[in-house]
C-alpha cells in the first residue's frame, strides 16, 4: 500500500481542512490525478496521487483538520 | 531543459472584458490544464455580470437575499473549487485571474496570497489610496472597509481564480450578501476617490505592480 499524505503547502501552513474527495473507495486513479481538495485560508489545493492504483481506505472525510505530513489515504499500486 | 529552477516562464497579459462567469471558469481550466506543459503564466483581466460566487468553506446563510430578489437583479449563484466564503462579482469590478506554474521555491500558498495583496496595496497607492492587509484576514483594507477579496485554487502547483477589485462597481449589491461570511462594509475606488477611475489604467497599474512582485521582467 502506498499511503496518500498532505503535501507541504507553505512555510507558515500546518494544517488544513478536507474539503472533498474526488474519488470513493474502490476507484481506480490514475498518478497525478487529483484525489482530494483541501482548504487553508483562502486557498483551495488539490492534492494529487501519488500512483496509479486503487483507492482502498480513506482515513480523512471531509470536513476533518488535517495537519501537513499527515496520511489521509492508502492507495494499492497497479501492477 | 524542464527543470523547475532553471526554466523561465513566458509572461503573458489578456484582458477578457466584460465575460459570462461560466465561459471564463471554463477558460481558467483550459489554461491551467496546459500551463505545466507550455510554461507559460497568466495575467488574466476582465469583469463579470452580476453573479454571486461562494467558495469551498461559504455557508448559505451568507447569502442574504431571498431567490427571488436574486432573480429580480438577475444576480445568479455559482458553487466554485475556490477558497473563502461568498463574494460577488458584477461589472466595474476588476477580477483577476493570475494563472501561474509556480516553481518549487514558490511552493508557499499564504506567500502567493501576500504577493496578491501586495500587488494590490501598491496598485492603490498610485491612486493616492491608502489600504492595508490585516493579519488573519486575507484581502485588502481601506481602513475598516474592504476594497479586495481573494480567493484561489491551486491544481498541480498552477494557481487559478485570485482576487476581485472594486473600482467603479454598484456596491449596494454587497448587501445581498454578508461578504466573505463577515459582517464587513465594502467600498471601491470610486467610494474613495470620490469620481470614477479609468479601467484601462487600473489593469495598466495593476500589470506593472504583478510583474515587479513576481519577479518577472527583463533577464
């Protein structure tokens, strides 16, 4: 498994807000495809994945606080 | 040569006029879809008609005005993959929409939102206005009132939406809303000043200030 983390975003950000996924459990995603948007202050980020596979857990709905580095997501690898 | 510290973006300037909100989200898309690959950043310019925008964190109780008032003014409501609560956009406004690849020393989400201000605070200066940004509150003042609204959204580190300058606009449709979920005041250029301002200068100003914040430039 390959686990999904909240990138660095800035300095002075250490945390963030689960705004929505775009994808459910059991998707296939493609790397690079956005997977979930988070909000800090007024800016939106799209978080990308960091492989091709399948979306197997998702450890943070939305509307939870996030903190930078932390995993909110587990993704099984193709192949 | 791709490498993020030694390529140079092109620097491009588009004034889109007066445009339908959906056509120019549309656009926004487009070119953020391309940017990484073309390295090329975005100063977009242009207004809208009346249209009510709300961010990823705006709850509908901020907007104050019951549908039918909003249909009466044809003011229509669009849900967007920006930050912030609601705001509103209608012609004589200035919207802004900076497309940008930033690069990995640029990586910095709240340094992007205090560049935006900035750029703003010295746009207004030339104008002999006074305004300010406040800790916690992203945007720019003009002592109690707020002058600038920003709000962004960032796909594979190419930024999209950005801020919205009142210039000449009808503030009084502020009053359908409770601007950014805060109950604040509103006032434009024109408030202040006291007589209308030239758009085409404000865009002018506005491009020059951009391109000495972010660095872009000869060499």
């Amino acid at each position: 498994m390959v686990q999904v983390r909240i990138p660095e975003l800035g300095e002075s950000i250490d945390k963030a807000l689960v705004a929505g996924w775009h994808h459910g459990l059991g998707d296939a995603v493609r790397q690079d495809e956005d997977l979930l948007e988070v909000v800090t202050d007024k800016a939106v980020f799209n978080v990308p994945s960091p492989v091709s596979g399948r979306l197997k857990a998702i450890q943070a709905p939305k509307g939870q606080e996030v903190l930078i580095g932390e995993v909110v997501a587990l993704m099984e690898e193709d192949g | 040569m791709t490498d993020d510290r030694v390529q140079k973006n092109n620097f491009l300037v588009q004034d889109w006029g007066l445009l339908d909100y959906d056509l120019a989200y549309q656009r926004q898309k487009a070119i953020v879809e391309t940017a990484q690959a073309s390295y090329t950043d975005y100063l977009i310019f242009c207004e809208h008609p009346a249209v009510l925008t709300m961010g990823r964190l705006a709850a509908q109780r901020n907007i104050l005005a019951p549908e039918a008032i909003l249909d009466k003014k044809r003011v229509q409501t669009r849900m967007i993959d920006r930050g912030g609560d609601v705001t509103l956009h209608c012609p004589g406004q200035l919207v802004v929409y900076p497309i940008l690849r930033l690069t990995a020393g640029q990586r910095d989400l709240r340094v992007y939102l205090e560049k935006l201000e900035k750029v703003a605070i010295d746009l207004l200066s030339d104008f002999d206005i006074v305004s300010n940004s406040v800790s916690g509150k992203t945007g720019v003042w003009v002592g109690p009132k707020k002058i600038v609204s920003i709000g962004i959204g960032v796909r594979r580190w190419v930024t999209f939406h950005g801020l919205a300058l009142n210039v000449n606009n009808d503030l009084s449709l502020f009053e359908l809303i409770r601007p950014c979920g805060m109950d604040l005041v509103m006032t434009s250029m024109r408030e202040v000043l006291g007589t209308a301002v030239e758009m085409a200068a404000v865009r002018h100003k506005f491009s020059a200030h951009f391109q000495k914040v972010f660095g872009y430039g000869p060499g």
